[in-house]
C-alpha cells in the first residue's frame, strides 16, 4: 500500500504544480500581451489591476511608474519576442520570473513576482531590469575566477 501512496503523493505535487505555472501564466498573459502590441503606458496598472498590492499604492504613484515604464520601453524601439529566462521560489506560495524582451535596440529582463497568500495567485511586483549586461559580467568575472582556483597541472 505505501508503495501506491508514494505515486499518488508524487503526481497531486506535480498537478498543483502545473495549475500554478497555468495561474501565473494567466497573470502574466495581458502584461506580455501589451507589449507585443507596442503598447507600453499601462504595463505596471495592467499587472497588478487585480493584486491586493494596487489597493497600497496611490494611483499618481502608479501613473508615475505606468510613465517610466512607458518611457524606458519606447527608447528600445520595436519590440520583437520574449522569453521565460528563468524562474524560481517557494512552490505554492512565491514565484519569481526573469522574462527577456527582446527589442530592437536591446534585451532587457522584466521580473515578475507571483504571491499566493491564500486561495489565488496575484501579480506581487513588476520591474524592468536595464543591467543585463551588468549580470553576464558579473557571471564571466566568477566563470574566470573558478578557472584561477583549479590545481596545476604537473609537467
């Protein structure tokens, strides 16, 4: 009987795990939706309309950072795909996601936060991450410095 039961255990896991990807996947839908139509001004509003964090931010507050967004995505120039790049958290509960966006002039990341405190997930934060460049140099620093930490050969 244990032998059933560990099966069983294993495939309820990844079920609740696909339904979550599936709930994140909605959440993010209308976000990534705008930016394959060119349409930046309300990315932020449009994330977090049906998050509990909107009823804690003034609505001058998010039509300033609906502004940067704007702003920062349009000097890109065309936007042309994306990719999940990464992601990762606590299952069940915290998901972070690095997207790629790939525009004309540059990638950039825009992360993602997924929280679900109760029954459903919500959209727990949105921002763009200009630096993506700053994280592959910070990887080939650490790449070169393993390099400098293995043993010499004997001749």
């Amino acid at each position: 009987m244990k032998y059933l039961l560990i099966p069983i255990l294993m495939s309820i896991s990844v079920f609740t795990f696909a339904d979550d990807k599936s709930e994140i996947d909605k959440l993010a839908k209308p976000v990534i939706e705008l930016f394959k139509k060119g349409d930046f001004s309300k990315i932020a509003s449009t994330a977090l309309a049906k998050s509990s964090v909107s009823d804690y931010i003034s609505k001058s507050d998010m039509n300033q950072t609906d502004s940067q967004f704007d702003s920062n995505f349009k000097i890109m120039g065309k936007f042309y795909s994306h990719d999940i790049l990464h992601e990762q958290g606590i299952e069940g509960t915290f998901i972070a996601r690095w997207y790629i966006l790939k525009f004309q002039r540059q990638p950039l990341l825009l992360h993602m936060e997924f929280y679900k405190a109760d029954q459903s997930w919500e959209v727990h934060s949105i921002k763009m991450v200009t630096e993506l460049d700053d994280f592959i140099e910070e990887q080939g620093k650490f790449d070169i410095g393993k390099l400098g930490s293995k043993p010499e050969k004997e001749s």
